[in-house]
C-alpha cells in the first residue's frame, strides 16, 4: 500500500511538474509574440492619423484639435512607455479600448471570434476528416492512377495561394453559378436573434472550402507516407501471410500506429488555418478575427491587434498542449517518459 501510494504521489508531482513546464513555456512565448508584435507595428510607416482621419480633415483642424487627436492615438509617446502600459494593462486583465470601434478589445474580439469560430472549426474538420482519407487511399493504391490523382493534387494545391484559390471559388460558385452568397457571415439585414446555424453554415461554406482545400495537401501526404512505411513493416507483411489484405488489413493494423502522427498534422494544421483565414476572409468580406486583424493593424489599432495576436498564439499553444495530451493517452510509453522527464 505504501509502495503503491507513493508511486502515485511521484506521478502527480511528474504531472504537475510537466504542467508547470508547459506554463512557463506559454509565458515566455506569449511576452516574446507581444513584444516583436510591439515593436514590429510602432516601426510602421503607416501614420495613424492620416489613415483614419485623412489629410483632408487635417488639413482644416485646429492645432488644438490636432493635439487631442495625437494624444488619443499615442502619437510621439515612447514605444517602451507603451508597451509597459499595454503589458501592465494585460495583468490586470484590463486589454484596452480598441480605437477604431471605440470599444473595449475583449468585447470586439468576441464578436469576431463568434463568426470566425464556424469558419476555422469547419475548415479545421475538414481538412483533417478529408486529407487522412486521401492519404490512406493513395497509400492503399500506390503507384496507380488513384495515387497519382490525389498526388498531383495535393503538389499543385501546396503551392496555390489561399486568396487566388478563394477568388477562383467566389467567381464560380457566387457569380457564374449563383448557388453561395458573395460574402459575410451572415444575410444581410437580418437581426442577429433571427439568424439560425443554418444560415451562418451556408455563408461560411466557401471560406470553410477554401482553407480545407488548401489544408488538405500537407495532411494527405504525410498520411500517404507514414501508412506506406505501416504497410513495408514486418507485422503486417506477417499479417498478409496469415491471408489479409485491402482495406480490412489497413484499418486492423494501420490506423493504431496512424493515430499519433494524425493528431500531430491536425493540430499541428490549426496556425495554418488561423493564418489563412486572414486573406480568405478578406476575399469573401467575412467579419471574423483575420479581417479585424487586418483592419487593425492598417489603422494603427495596437491594442485591438496585440490582443488578436496573443489570443491566436494562446489559442494555437493550445491545440499543440491538447496534441500533447493526447499523445500520453494514446500510447503509454510517452506518458511513462513524461513522468519520468
């Protein structure tokens, strides 16, 4: 009993010592992303007051009116002054006030992240469900016309920008064949308690498509491969011995030793599909976060862009912590070498 309890107690201190290592590695990542943010948008060229106020208006202020204006936007403020202010603003759970929609950031990023979680979430899905069965099918069929297909495919939609590919989809599905709405998240004019999930589903199918289709080919390949070195491997080739073979000897033997790998690509596949989402959004006009981000940083909008910014790489740490997880869930011996690390 007393062998028995402290093994238990060494396993929940490797445990907490592993969580702890994981937070700390989030802390640094978070401050360092905050800070080459920082840094890169203050060395911008782009002048805050001309871009949302415009040389016209300028032009016939007082210098007053200038002054305000330049305060209000932190113009000739320090950038060192300004991030110390912003970072101690984020320990107080305080992540400022964004100035073009004149609200608080937390409040604008909700309302991007409600629309932009249907986009990432049905792209994210997608691309995993669809590029692990194309895998296995061009694994399954190697070297005939079927793995050929889905070869080419993936090599030419690898190197397909996100926004050429949504623009070609727009065209075709919205304006030759008018079968999609031509953008937006939801139908115009209606009151957002009278939008149903069928309704944002439809406005968020072709930007879903977009990004799926562009996830699809770095998922599929990797899934090709690693099943052709399941196939060449000495238990299923005994396995082929005893009689099996096709579809049945893939499924039985293979997708045990395909699920680690998986769950690497497709969480590993989240920070591709966030970062697309900013052109594919663009293209399709589709309110989300990628759209705010960009509007954000013509604008000079730090706060709201820092905080996009943070959450993102929050988010994504995130995925590759739940990837990691998962992983001691699936196969033991990683989670034995955890605890032991």
């Amino acid at each position: 009993y007393t062998l028995s309890t402290r093994r238990s107690s060494d396993l929940t201190m490797s445990r907490m010592k592993w969580f702890g290592r994981s937070l700390l590695h989030l802390i640094l990542l978070l401050l360092a992303v905050s800070l080459v943010s920082f840094l890169l948008v203050s060395m911008s060229p782009v002048d805050p007051l001309q871009t949302n106020v415009g040389q016209t208006a300028l032009g016939s202020m007082s210098p007053e009116q200038i002054e305000k204006l330049q305060a209000y936007w932190s113009v000739g403020v320090p950038v060192w002054k300004r991030f110390f202010s912003w970072l101690s603003g984020i320990c107080h759970g305080d992540f400022g006030i964004s100035l073009l929609y004149r609200r608080p950031v937390l409040e604008v990023i909700a309302e991007k992240a409600s629309a932009s979680v249907w986009l990432l979430l049905s792209a994210w899905l997608f691309s995993g469900i669809v590029g692990i069965f194309l895998g296995i099918a061009a694994a399954a069929k190697r070297g005939k016309w079927v793995d050929r297909l889905i070869t080419g495919y993936c090599i030419v939609i690898a190197g397909t920008p996100s926004f050429w590919l949504a623009l070609v989809l727009l065209l075709l599905f919205t304006v030759q064949l008018p079968i999609f709405p031509i953008g937006f998240s939801v139908p115009v004019g209606m009151a957002a308690d009278e939008v149903s999930l069928a309704d944002r589903l439809y406005h968020a199918f072709l930007p879903a498509c977009t990004l799926g289709l562009t996830g699809i080919s770095s998922i599929a390949m990797h899934t090709r491969e690693k099943v052709i070195e399941i196939l060449e491997s000495d238990y299923v080739l005994y396995a082929r011995a005893r009689g099996e073979s096709g579809w049945r000897l893939i499924f039985r033997h293979g997708l045990r030793n395909l699920l680690l790998p998986v769950i690497t690509l497709q969480f590993g596949s989240i920070s591709g599909i966030f970062g697309g989402s900013v052109l594919v959004e663009q293209v399709f006009s589709y309110p989300g976060l990628g759209q705010a981000a960009i509007d954000a940083g013509l604008g000079s909008d730090v706060s709201l862009l820092l905080a996009i910014t943070v959450i993102s790489t929050l988010f994504v740490f995130l995925g590759n912590l739940a990837a990691n997880v998962l992983y001691g869930v699936i196969d033991p011996q990683i989670r034995r070498g955890r605890s032991h690390g």
